[in-house]
C-alpha cells in the first residue's frame, strides 16, 4: 500500500513538472507519520529551529556580556550616581499618581455609562 502510495506521487510529481516547470523547483517528501512536505514547509521548519538556537546564543552572550559589565563597574568603582540621568530605570512617584488618576477616571465614566443605561 506505501509504496503504491509513493508511486502514485512520483508519478504525479512528475507529470506536474511537465505540465507547469514552475512547480517542478518545489520537493515533495515523506515523513515517518506518511504526510508530504513541501519546500516551504522544510524552509519554516528550518526557521524554527534556527530562531531557537538565536535565542539560545543571544541568551549565553547576554550572560557574557552582563558578566563583562559588571567586572567593568566593580573595575573602575562606578557608583549608582554615576549614570543617573543617563538610564530610567524607576518610575517617579508622579507618574504612578498621575497612571492612577487616569485609571480612576476611566473607571468614573465607565460606571456613569453604564448606570445610564
């Protein structure tokens, strides 16, 4: 039965190829479960592997990187102060109080539309 199967496809193939030679540039395979991938299913796998192995670099330099850093700061005695101004790293007490005024008001009308009704 498989290999009529496979018969099949290469038969079909083939006659594609003929017919249309744009599509004689695509591959068909077999996996082991018996479906058919397509170069664009091969080339999206290929991408997701190759995204994980990004993230798995970029995250083991990031761990270099940070190390690096921080023997520089212990190195030259860099103090918090020394790059203030230069990074925000905290939100002011104002820009919390001013977040939840907004959300209160939000909240205001959103309950006034809604006894309206």
């Amino acid at each position: 039965m498989l290999f009529g199967t496979l018969a099949m496809l290469v038969i079909l193939q083939a006659i594609d190829s003929l017919m249309c030679p744009m599509y004689s540039q695509m591959s068909i395979h077999t996996t082991h479960q018996g479906t058919y991938m397509s170069r664009v299913d091969e080339i999206l796998a290929k991408q997701k592997a190759l995204a994980e192995e990004l993230d798995l670099a970029k995250q083991e330099e990031r761990d270099e990187v940070l190390k690096d850093i921080k023997a520089k700061i212990k190195m030259f005695d860099f103090k918090a102060s020394d790059f203030k101004g230069l990074l925000k790293s905290r939100v002011t007490q104002s820009q919390v109080d001013a977040f939840n005024a907004k959300k209160a008001t939000a909240a205001k009308k959103t309950a006034a539309k809604k006894t309206a009704k």
